[in-house]
C-alpha cells in the first residue's frame, strides 16, 4: 500500500463544499420571501436566520485561518430580502475560494483555534463548516414541505 494515497486533495474537498453551498443557495430560493424570514417549526430558527449563521462561519474562518488572525463569531449582517442574503452568498462563495485556495495541503493538520472557540486541526474545521451547513438545509428542506414546497433534489449540487 502506498501511504502517500489521499482519500480527497484539497481542490476535491473544495468542490465538495461548494456543491453543498449551490444547493444550499438553491433552498434559498425555494423559499417565499416572508417565509424565508418568518416561517418556523417547534421554537426553530427561520431559514433566513440559519443561513446567516452560515455566512457567518465559511468565508470570515477561512480568512481568519489564512491570516492567522482569532475574531469573534459576528453575525451582524442584518439583511431584510431573499436578495441581499442571495448577493452575500455569492460574495462569501467568492471569499472562500480565494481563501482555501491559499490553504498549503500540509497546513490541514494544523491545529487553529476558530473564532477563538474551536481548537482543531484546520481539516476539521472546515468538515464542521459542511456538516453544519448540511444540518440546517435539512431544516430548511423540512419548512418547505411544510409549506407545501418541493425541495430541490439533494444530490443535484451544481447550479
């Protein structure tokens, strides 16, 4: 067997996260706007709030990671319509490919200290970004069939 053999090289995982991110953006869409910020079940967030927190985390830990700086979890951005969270999303998928892309594949391993919270290695940091994200669409994909809306097919991640 030969050691050096990755599962995934940085430019794979990338992808991956980007693919949960088109659809992500997608259950934005599907979305009605008052529904977007006002609808909710059993004392949950509404979407809107959870897709903040998303942009909250991607492109800001990514440049604190490049940077080597520790800032605080801001969620400050206050959007009021579907159009400015949908502008952000674009802007902070911008980010996070200048960002990871300056990402050595050696500084994985390393240890970061995220938002001045979260000690470990860099990898996992960012598998948190995507398994966190895949938790809160699945809370959006149960509001719209709730709302009697047809969520996009999960599988389906390019735009």
């Amino acid at each position: 067997m030969n050691a050096d053999v990755k599962v995934l090289d940085s430019q794979q995982l990338l992808i991956h996260w980007q693919g949960h991110r088109n659809l992500t953006r997608r259950v934005i869409e599907a979305f009605p706007e008052k529904d977007l910020f006002e609808f909710s079940i059993g004392g949950m967030r509404p979407f809107a709030k959870l897709a903040l927190e998303l942009l909250a985390i991607g492109g800001p830990a990514l440049k604190s990671i490049v940077e080597g700086t520790i800032n605080e979890f801001d969620e400050s951005f206050n959007p009021t319509t579907k159009a400015e969270i949908l502008a952000k999303w674009d802007e902070e998928t911008e980010t996070i490919n200048e960002y990871f892309s300056q990402i050595s594949e050696e500084r994985f391993q390393e240890m970061f200290n995220l938002f001045g919270q979260y000690e470990f290695p860099i990898y996992q940091n960012i598998l948190y970004f995507v398994d966190n994200e895949i938790h809160h669409r699945g809370q959006g994909y149960v509001y719209l069939r709730a709302l009697g809306i047809e969520p996009p097919f999960f599988w389906e991640r390019q735009r």
